[in-house]
C-alpha cells in the first residue's frame, strides 16, 4: 500500500512516488501537480516561482514560462 503525502506547496495529497522534484528558488520538494520547468534554463521550479510572459511572433502569442532568474535576464 502506498503511503499518502502532503505537498508542501499546493498541499494535494500524493503518494510518495508523486513527489518527483526540487524548486531551484524555494528549495521545496513540488508534486507533479505544481511542478514547472522553465522554458529557457529547463530547471525544476515549484508554481509560486515561475512567471509567464507572452511574446509575438510572427503575429500569434507565444508564451514562455520562466523561473523569477530568468524572467529578470530576460
């Protein structure tokens, strides 16, 4: 039987094998439910330290989903 956890982030209740990264900013271990990936570094951050910001190319909205560190080099 698999034994049920508390995200300490988004507080949903997971079992263990859920628990699947690190934030690089917080340092909290995300669930797969509030775990992001920053689309220009690619690391793991929980859903309070990434921003998204829209971009136009080519006409349409595009959109990037950056940790705070690389929202501020952006």
């Amino acid at each position: 039987m698999n034994e049920l956890w508390q995200c300490r982030i988004c507080r949903s209740i997971v079992t263990r094998d859920q628990i699947d990264g690190v934030c690089k900013t917080c340092t909290n271990h995300t669930c797969n439910h509030c775990k992001r990936i920053c689309d220009k570094c690619q690391e793991i951050c929980c859903m309070f330290h990434i921003e998204s910001k829209i971009v136009m190319r080519n006409q349409q909205p595009f959109v990037h989903r950056l940790c705070w560190v690389c929202k501020e080099v952006w």
